[in-house]
C-alpha cells in the first residue's frame, strides 16, 4: 500500500510532533511505501509552498490512502479526496477538538476514513462533536521508546549546572504557554507549601516558551527565587537526562488528551503527579502508575509532591524498574508499531471501506430499496447514476399507452445523479440512453468498482470501456437466463452477439446471477466459478409482509373496493398485457377450466395491467361469454396489494423475454401460490413443482387448466402451497442481493 503523510515538521521538539515522528516511523515499518510531506516554519509562502508540494506529491505518487497528523492540514485532504477519492485518515489529540471546528474542517473531520485519537478523554470530546463518527475512531496511545528513554545516574554535569547537588528536584518538563493550560504555574504556587516540610526543594521547569504567570508569581513571592529554575528548552537528546534528574515529575494540566511526557517519565523510572482527570488519569491507569490530584487544588498538588519525596507513598511508585516494565508493557515502542500495524491491515485496499458507482437505465420501483440497503451497508460506499428519469416525473408508457409516474419513492435513502441523457428519443433502448457524463464520473472519482446493468444500452458500454481504461474493476448484474438462450436463432446475429460477449466477459471482474438459469447462462461463456456472485432478484420482502398482515383481515372489503366479485376464488394476473407476458394462454387456459368445472362458485380470472393486447382479451372474453373475468387497467405500486392480498393463486404465463419475473416474488410475499410457464426465469428457483405452485409447459392452455383445478378444488393443498410460497421467498431477498454485491467487491 503506498500513503501520503502530512504533518509538521516531525523533528520539532513537542508532543504532536513527537506522535507524528513515532507513526511515521511505525508506518515504515509494516513494508507500506511512505511518502511525507511535512509543514516547515513559515509566512504565506511556507503555507503555499506545502500546499503545492503535497498536491505535487500526491499527483506524483498516486497514494492508496493520506494520513493526516493534524487538523489543520485536513482541509487539504478534503479537497484530494473531492478530486480524486483517495481515502483519508485525521489525527485529534485533544485540546484542538475543545472549540467549535469551523464548516470546512467539520467537513474535512466527518469525511475522514478514520479518526485516530490517544485517549477515551480525547474520544469522548470528539464524538461530542461528531456522534456519528463513533465507528470510525481508532485509539492509538502515545508511545515511548524504552532504549531512548531508560534508568539512569543523574546527570551530574547539569547537577553542577544548576548548582543543585543533595536537593530533591521537583521536575516539570514541557512547553511553556500562557493561553495553555499544563499546569506550571500552579506547581509553583503550591511551592510554599512543600518548602514548609522540605526546605531545600527545588522546582526545574524545563522548556521552550514563555509563560507570564510563572513571573507573576515570582514577582509575588521573591522567596521562591532560589527554589526555582526555568531552564529553558531541552533538545530530544536531552529529555532523557532531564527526566532522570528529577525524584518527581509534576504536571497537573488541563484539557490534556494524554500527555507522553508521563510515559517517558515512568520509563525512567520517575514517578508522577498528574491531573485527576481529563486525558491524564487515564494515561496513568486511573492511579496505578502516578498520584493524581485537583488540578487547581494547591495544597493536594503540594500533599502529593511531599508524600513522594519522603517517600510516604506506596511503595510500587518507588520501584523504579516496577514503574518502567509496567509503562513499556502498554506504551512501548513494540505494542504502538503493533497498533499502528492493525490501523494499517484495516484500511489496506482489500479491507477499506470501498466505493462503489451503480449505473442504472432510470429509478426502478423494485430496485430503489435495494439501492437503499445497500447504501446503508458499513463495508462500501455508493453513489448510484441514472441515464434517464422515467418514473420520477409523469413519462409516456407506449405498452400502457399513457403517462405514468409511480407513486411510491424511488430516490430516498442513497445518493444518487441523474446524467445528462443526449439520445433524441429518450427511452430503455439501446440508443434511448447517451450518456456521455459517465466517463468523467468514473475518472474524476476513482471508484473502486462499478456495477452496470446488463448490456442493452449505449451508456453501459461507454461506463464498462470508461471503467476499463481506467483500472476500475467491473461488475456485471444482467438477467438472461439459459433456458431461453437455447431457444434463440442461431444465425449470423446471433453468432456476432456471441462473440462481443465472450470478449466483454474478459473484461469483467465479478459476475451477479439472479439464479439458477442465469448463472447457466454465464457457465456457458465459460465465466469460472470464482468470479460467479449469488445476487437474487428479489423485491422489497419486508414492506410485503407487512402489508399482508395489514390486509388480511377482510378480504370481501378488498373484493368489493377492487371491483371483484365477492365469491370464488381469484386467480391473477399482474403485468403488461403484451405478447411476451402471453396473457391469451390464460383466459384460454381458464376457459378450459369452466367447461370442467365441478366445484361450487366459479372462479374468477383478474389481469392487473394494460397494453395492445388487451382489447383482444376483451373481444375474446365478450364473444366466449366469460362474465368471471375483469380487467383493471394499469394499477400503481401501491394499488397492487390489495389485489395480491385476495388472489388464491398466481399466474405468470410469460415466454421468451421473462428473464424473472418479480410479480412471483410479490405474489408469495401473500403467500399465494404460483404458476408459471417453463420459460419464465424465476420458474427454477423459486416455483418449487407440487410445492408451492406448478410450472407448465410454454403455450400449453390445458395443462396449465389442469394445474388450476388441482389448486382451486383442493383448499388444504392450495393454503400449504401458500404457506411454502412464503417460506421460500424469504430466502431471496434483498439484503442477500446486498451481500452477494459485497462479495463481488472485495473479490
């Protein structure tokens, strides 16, 4: 894997810095290839000029993620991830995350892959801010590097420096700042107290900055001038020398997310005085490894600093090979690199979170849920394109012969852009969608994949060549089913189809089959087995079910509002009343079953639907005197349950061109059972022959009448065809079609 870093200049002298000097190196050492940009001193022109160099870098290396060592460098990863979707990571230590982040860096923070952070304290303070970041955050505690920072003798060259032989050394050693609040100033005013029992104290602050409240003090009470000394900064070198100078290292700082200064403390054996909350009492493991204190209570501060140099604490803050083996166990050099390793296993290409482009004809009824499932889904991203807007605004249906617009939502619940359609004759023909937008779309964004419907229109040829030359894997979601590839003709078409097939399979990194006649088909191309993924064609299972409930208290109120008569049973037929739907072999089929008829009440026979066949099923209905069959007309998604909701069996008698047929699945959502011709798609998956329906033989009229008397004089048998219908169809679902897409991902 290949990362960009940016941070500040790595090699300063401070906490951050040395976070960021420590992840860099641990970076490197987990065989990932590293590229840093660091943010040196400097005017406007130091800022321009690290600007341009990370966007140079970037352009130059191509980076599979940017790690980030501060906020304030987000909003450039922002901006590379805008450009080109290259995932990042943002460090947050603590006091930074306190204030209210302006618009640009509260976006910088939430569009961030993970946010790493030092403490509970510093996680809490985040999610503060951002809640739903909660999954995102990785801890990663400061480190301590035990062959920098060990036991030693006391230096005695600074001994001699200071002029502080025999006197026990209270140690504070970190940046001075007057607007922070680390606790320096209030040590010293607890100094008096601690000279009272120990007179030849002394307090060594140690390092860079100025702080005008330690002179305040000074001014106030002279008296401490010769138990006093600020000593300035010390270089990395040096620190460990310092610490090991002092019998007690004191530091009761606020808004602290962790302070490493503890830990490199400990690890020189010396012990601690922290603050009693914030960052600190978590770094110090709530007391065991130090003696935490009110950090504006002077006279605890001072009670501590006097129960450690006389040694009245307990004993383990004494043992100074216990206090060091006990920190390097949880902060050491080896248990950081172990965590930054993991960070780095999490975010690799193969286990990131992925970004995935769907390429759709136009918002389909059935297929907007899916889109919001799998939008929902925590291991990948979507954004879903649309060629067309048929269905969103009141479009002419030439099948229906009038303007539709479907009154359930199809573009809630995912993100989604409809492109610009250039065909003069917008429709779901191959030439009806000319969408050229996808080529920058899947250039600019970098997806990891995208998933393209079928090969019947334009635009999905132009996104799968786009796709191809730019590296972007490719999946496929198509339909056609073996069955009824067999039955093609195999001339010269045929043969050319064929071709551009196999070559376009080539191409294609992961295939979805809707089931089993479908996956046949892709067999036959020869596609192997590791690239074949089980998505099903399925429908939105749980608004079904529970508009069945909903409907089944009254079923002659649902007769009567949908104009059907009151008694016999109701067989069904939901779809376009065209030639591939064959709606005429069943008014044929239920004519048979007339004449045979034996039972009580007849049946009745609906079609839920409209299209140019349907003035002949109407002629033939008036001229063979069929008074039990009705015709609705075209009905709406959310007219249609109420007809499945008083069917007692289902219909589909479709041939060549029903690659599915999902008004199955809706039908057994009712548990209703179904027939269905031997050429309908979904007839090998989910049609279970003299289980919960019968599959019949394509045209045959009279065998499907025969499977319609079997189902209409035998109640006990139709209701557990029902009851089956149901068991089966919760199998096929969308969320199973969600994981097979997740499989196909991360092949």
């Amino acid at each position: 894997m290949k990362s960009l870093f940016i941070a500040g200049d790595i090699n300063r002298i401070g906490g951050i810095e040395k976070y960021n000097r420590d992840f860099y190196s641990a970076l490197r050492k987990t065989g990932a290839t590293i590229v840093l940009v660091e943010r040196r001193k400097g005017g406007i022109l130091a800022k321009l000029s690290f600007v341009f160099r990370v966007f140079w870098k970037y352009i130059k290396e191509r980076p599979d993620i940017i790690f980030c060592g501060h906020l304030n460098f987000s909003p450039i990863c922002l901006a590379l991830k805008l450009l080109f979707w290259t995932p990042y990571t943002i460090a947050l230590y603590g006091i930074e995350i306190i204030e209210s982040h302006g618009w640009l860096k509260r976006r910088a923070v939430l569009g961030a892959e993970r946010v790493i952070t030092i403490s509970e304290y510093a996680r809490g303070l985040i999610l503060r801010q951002y809640p739903d970041l909660n999954e995102r955050i990785f801890m990663l505690p400061s480190a301590v590097d035990g062959s920098v920072f060990f036991i030693k003798k006391k230096n005695q060259n600074l001994i001699d420096k200071y002029g502080i032989a025999g006197r026990p050394i209270i140690l504070s050693l970190a940046r001075l700042s007057t607007p922070e609040h680390k606790g320096q100033d209030r040590v010293l005013a607890s100094l008096p107290y601690v000279l009272e029992k120990i007179p030849n104290a002394v307090y060594l602050i140690v390092g860079g900055g100025t702080d005008e409240r330690l002179n305040a003090i000074l001014r106030k009470h002279p008296e401490l001038a010769n138990s006093v000394i600020i000593a300035g900064p010390a270089s990395n070198e040096e620190r460990a020398e310092y610490y090991n100078l002092g019998d007690v290292y004191v530091l009761p700082s606020k808004y602290e997310g962790f302070s490493i200064v503890f830990i490199e403390s400990l690890a020189c054996g010396v012990p601690v005085i922290a603050s009693d909350a914030f960052g600190c009492r978590e770094g110090l493991l709530e007391g065991e490894l130090g003696l935490l204190v009110p950090p504006d209570d002077l006279q605890a501060i001072a009670n501590a600093i006097i129960s450690i140099l006389t040694e009245s604490a307990h004993h383990l803050l004494f043992d100074r090979e216990h206090l060091r083996k006990r920190t390097l166990d949880i902060y050491g050099i080896d248990a950081w690199n172990q965590r930054v390793g993991q960070l780095v296993k999490d975010l690799l290409p193969e286990r990131r979170k992925r970004k995935l482009a769907i390429f759709m004809s136009h918002p389909i009824q059935y297929q907007a849920p899916l889109l919001g499932k799998l939008a929902k889904n925590q291991h990948f991203t979507t954004h879903t394109y649309f060629y067309w807007d048929f269905g969103v605004k009141e479009t002419y249906e030439a099948d229906f012969k009038r303007k539709i617009k479907w009154d359930i939502t199809v573009l809630d619940g995912y993100q989604y852009t409809f492109l610009r359609n250039y065909s003069f004759r917008p429709s779901s023909s191959f030439w009806g969608v000319v969408n050229f937008g996808v080529v920058s779309e899947i250039f600019r964004h970098r997806y990891d994949a995208i998933l393209v419907f079928g090969w019947a229109h334009f635009s999905n040829w132009l996104a799968m060549l786009s796709a191809r030359l730019n590296g972007t894997r490719i999946i496929l979601h198509g339909e056609s089913p073996m069955n009824q590839e067999m039955r093609k003709n195999r001339g010269l078409k045929s043969l050319v189809r064929n071709m551009v097939l196999k070559n376009l399979f080539k191409h294609v990194s992961a295939f979805l089959y809707i089931g089993e006649e479908n996956k046949k088909f892709y067999e036959h191309f020869q596609v192997p087995q590791n690239k074949l993924f089980f998505a099903p064609y399925a429908v939105d299972n749980e608004r079904y079910f529970n508009e069945q409930k909903s409907l089944s208290v009254d079923k002659i109120v649902l007769r009567r509002s949908a104009g059907v008569a009151e008694n016999g049973p109701v067989i069904l037929f939901v779809g376009k009343l065209t030639e591939k739907k064959r709606p005429m072999d069943l008014l044929k089929a239920y004519e048979i079953l007339l004449d045979s008829w034996m039972g009580g009440v007849k049946p009745v026979l609906v079609y839920v639907g409209d299209g140019p066949l349907r003035v002949d099923l109407e002629n033939y209905v008036a001229n063979h005197g069929l008074a039990g069959v009705s015709f609705t007309g075209f009905k709406n998604q959310l007219e249609l349950s109420s007809y499945y909701a008083i069917a007692d069996v289902f219909v589909l008698p479709s041939g060549l061109g029903e690659t599915w047929g999902l008004v199955v699945n809706e039908a057994m959502c009712f548990g209703v059972p179904v027939i269905v011709s031997d050429m309908v798609g979904c007839g090998a998956d989910i049609v279970r022959h003299g289980e919960n329906g019968f599959v019949f033989p394509l045209g045959d009229s009279l065998k499907l009448a025969q499977y319609l008397s079997v189902m209409l004089n035998d109640e006990k048998a139709r209701k557990n065809f029902g009851r089956r219908s149901r068991e089966i169809i919760e199998s096929y679902s969308q969320e199973r079609g969600v994981k097979g897409i997740q499989e196909a991902l991360y092949v």
